[in-house]
C-alpha cells in the first residue's frame, strides 16, 4: 500500500512594503529610538492583517488528486517547517523574491527534499531557474499542476511541465480555503473572476505573463464561489483582477447577480469606470467599497512614452470625482519618474490630488521588472542602475530604490523632489483628513494612510541612503560600464 504523498506549497515573504515594512540598509542605522520605533511599527503592521493570502497558492492547494495531502507554508508569518516529512515542495518565484526562493530551494534538495518552481520568474527565466530545481512548472499552473500531482503518485515526475495554451478559465475549478489561517490576513475572501490584459503597458508584465486575451470564468462559478466564502467568512472581498470593468457586459451581469448576497468588496480597476454609468452604479449597489486605480500619470507625454493609452489624461479627474461621488473610495496609484515627466510634474500630481481628493494616493518609483518592455529599453539606453543580467537586484521595495536613471532629471534632483512630493502628502494630519473625508471604508483609508505615512519616511531615508552611499553623488553610472 502507498503512503499519501505529503506536498507544500511556499510563499516568500517581499524585501519590504505590507509583508513588513523595512529599511533595506539595516534599522536605521545606529538611531535607537527610530529603529524600535520601526520595530513596533512593523508588528503593528502585521496585526492589522494588511496581508492577504497567497492567490496562486489557495488555487493549487484546491487540486484533488488522490493520494496527496498538500498544505501551505506562508513566510510571511511562519518558518520553513523542517521538523516533518516532504515529498515534494513547490515554491512561487516572483522575480523581486528569486534571490531568496534559491537559497531556500538549494537548501531543501540537500536534504534530498524534491523541489518544485513555478511562478512569473520561472516562466520568463527557465534557465535561472534550472540549478536549482528538480522539476520547473512554466506558465499558469491550473492544468500542470494536478499532472505533476498525478506523476508524484507514479514516481515519474518530469523535469519541466509546460503547456501550449493559456487554461480555459470557464472550466470549474472551485477555489477551497481550507489550507489558510482565517485570522492573519486581511481577508480570505480573494476571488479572481478572470485573466489577461487587453492592454500593453511597458512597465507591467500581466499582459506578458497571461496574454491579451480577456479569459473568463463563468459567473455561475464565481457566485457560488462567493457565497460559499461568504459563510465561512464575512469579512470584505477582494476582487483581484486588475481591471475589473475591462469587460463591462460581463462585470454588469456579474454584479447584477452577486448584489442579493449583500457582500462588501474591494477590487482594481481603471478610471474608464466613471464613463461607465451603469456599471458604476452597479457596483456600487453591489457592495463596492473602494477601488485601486493605475492612474500612473497625468502627463500625457508620459502616458504615451510608456503605452499606458487605455484612458486620456484629460478625462482622469472627472472620471475620479465621478467614481468617489458614487460612494466609492480610490486608492489612485501614480508613477513618478515616467520618460515625459520633469520637475514640474510634483506639483502637477499635488493639485490633482488636492481637486480630486483622491482618498489613497500610492506615489510609485519606476521600478522595471526584468521581463518588461520598459526593462529592455532602459537596458539598451544604458539606464539601467544595476547589472541587468543580476535579475535578484530588481527586488520589491517601496519606493526605496532607483533602479534607472529618470530621462529628464537628474538623479539627485529626482530623488530630492520624490522625496519632497511624498513628505508633503504624507503627513499625519493629511492622514487623518483622507480618512474623515472619504466616501466609504473610513478606517481602512486612515489606515492605509498612516501607513504609507511611514513607509515613505523608508523610502526617503533609503534613497538618500542610496545617494550618499555612491561615491561623489554620482552612484550608478560606472556601475552601469561595467555591464
Ligand atoms: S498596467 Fe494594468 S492596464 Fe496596463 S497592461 Fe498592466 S494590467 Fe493591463
């Protein structure tokens, strides 16, 4: 008779940002009191349950196949459990988080424990990837992971599973839970009602990894799915697609369908929703509390240089004013450092948030992913501020890093006027206006606020760290020779 097979899935936690907020050179330094201070700042962080569980990871604990037991390891919050047994290990690998998934990889299989990789970073670097895995999953694993399961059973696993298409989202595959602990996160209620983007903008990789196709599952599948979540927990759901409105017909109907359960969600979207009437009021009606928005820039110069041509910049604000006077608050994320943008553009993101009041606004740097357009153009332009062949270098932080040079600043100004932009809207008392002035889902706008209160003071004290740190302020650019 066969044992059952034991399998975990492992989720790493980021650099910094919601999985734990840190300075990239240490605790601040030799500054006592702002290093306890950050200390308690990030348990504070993780008991208010800012992180959500791992999506990609609660769809593959979900595959049955006879014979195996499979669990999830988040190291978020717990150690690698090596007081038991594994047959096989399987770990997500996101370019920002490579460095770490091999180091942890490399240290399983000398104990003879067989390792799994798949993830973004596995599809788009396989060779990285190969010395350190026994098996390598490429590309969306719903279909290739219950043939890897099915092969553990048999003792015939293969050395990479790789499929020719996308997999057929309308076919039912329900999402269980069981493998989470509920009281982590800040909710376990993540739905994903789709894949792909129609879209191309340079600096994301979603339309490089799932296609330009819009696939679909289907909304009986994903109204059952809720309210079965719904009874196991009646926190807010979390919509995860990135454009939730891209299909308007289907999102109507969806919505429609979901307002009897009386949910309340959260989802991403994009600011097209504001000429979207009936679907706004639709989801308004639905339960929506609050949306992320990829505004990324208001400079139209910038919006073309970057592809990011789905809405005008032009239409942005009222499209905003529109979405918040529904009763739905916006988090709006913006990219500073885009090729149009230039010393100007500060001040232009400050009126537009002042006359929108916009309830989060997310100021980003550039960061580009090995794997983007953006990436391979800074590389060609001899941009690029760290060796583009040491993929480990482009990690997550928030804001903490330049990792290019920006076109039409230099670098020490750009630093300066990120900073000087990000200390200006972080403040506490801005904090807690945003909080008290926004449509809906007050505390979790104050508390998103506070933090970003904090975790931009990171970004500013690493930055300047990065400046100081590079010999006469002159950081990267003989670093980018010798490349
Ligand atoms: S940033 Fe958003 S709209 Fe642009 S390609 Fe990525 S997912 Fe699509």
């Amino acid at each position: 008779m066969h044992s059952t097979k034991k399998v975990l899935l492992v989720f790493l936690p980021s650099e910094s940002g919601v999985d734990g907020a840190q300075s990239l050179y240490g605790e601040m330094d030799n500054n006592t009191i702002f290093s306890w201070f950050n200390r308690s700042f990030r348990t504070i962080i993780k008991q208010s349950q800012f992180a959500i569980p791992p999506l990609a990871l609660m769809i593959l604990s979900s595959i049955e196949v006879k014979g195996v037991d499979q669990s999830i390891c988040d190291m978020r919050f717990d150690e690698f459990p090596l007081n038991k047994t594994w047959d096989l290990v399987g770990i997500s690998v996101q370019t920002g988080m490579a460095k770490k998934a091999f180091a942890l990889a490399d240290n399983l299989r000398s104990r003879g424990i067989v390792v799994v990789l798949g993830g973004a970073h596995v599809t788009l670097f396989p060779e990285s990837c190969i010395p350190h895995a026994d098996v390598l999953v490429l590309g969306e694993a719903d279909d290739l992971w219950k043939e890897v399961l099915t092969d553990l059973t048999t003792g015939s696993l293969k050395k990479s599973y790789q499929s020719d298409h996308f997999p057929d989202l309308a076919i039912s595959r329900p999402v269980l839970k069981t493998s989470l602990i509920k009281k982590r996160y800040f909710t376990t209620n993540l739905i994903q009602t789709g894949r792909g983007c129609q879209y191309s903008c340079d600096f994301c990789n979603v339309h490089v990894l799932n296609g330009h196709n819009l696939r679909r599952r289907s909304i009986s599948d994903i109204v059952t799915e809720v309210a079965l979540f719904k009874k196991d927990d009646s926190r807010i759901f979390f919509f995860v697609d990135d454009s939730i409105n891209a299909n308007p017909a289907f999102a109507l109907e969806l919505f429609r369908q979901l307002t009897p359960l009386k949910i309340r969600w959260f989802g991403q979207a994009t600011t097209t929703l504001g000429q979207q009437h009936e679907l706004l009021e639709t989801f308004a009606r639905s339960g929506c509390m609050a949306l992320l928005v990829g505004i990324e820039s208001i400079e139209a110069k910038s919006r073309n240089a970057h592809k990011k041509n789905q809405n005008k910049a032009s239409e942005l604000a009222q499209a905003i004013k529109t979405i918040r006077n529904a009763g739905i608050s916006l988090y709006g994320s913006f990219i500073y450092g885009l090729d149009g943008d230039t010393l100007e553009t500060p001040s232009a993101i400050l009126d537009f948030i002042s006359d929108t009041r916009l309830d989060v606004p997310g100021i980003n740097i550039l960061r580009p992913i090995p794997g983007t357009r953006v990436f391979e153009r800074l590389k060609e332009e001899g941009r690029l501020l760290f060796d583009p062949l040491d993929i480990t270098a482009y990690r997550y932080t928030f804001g903490q890093e330049m990792l290019y040079t920006p076109k039409n600043i230099p670098l020490d100004a750009f630093i300066e006027s990120y900073s000087a932009l990000s200390r200006q809207i972080f403040t506490i008392k801005n904090s807690i206006a945003r909080g008290l002035a926004a449509p809906s889902a007050k505390p979790a706008v104050l508390l998103f606020n506070l933090f970003y209160t904090h975790l931009y003071n990171l970004s500013r004290h690493d930055l300047q760290h990065q400046l100081e740190r590079s010999p006469k302020k002159k950081p990267f650019c003989h670093t980018v020779n010798n490349f």
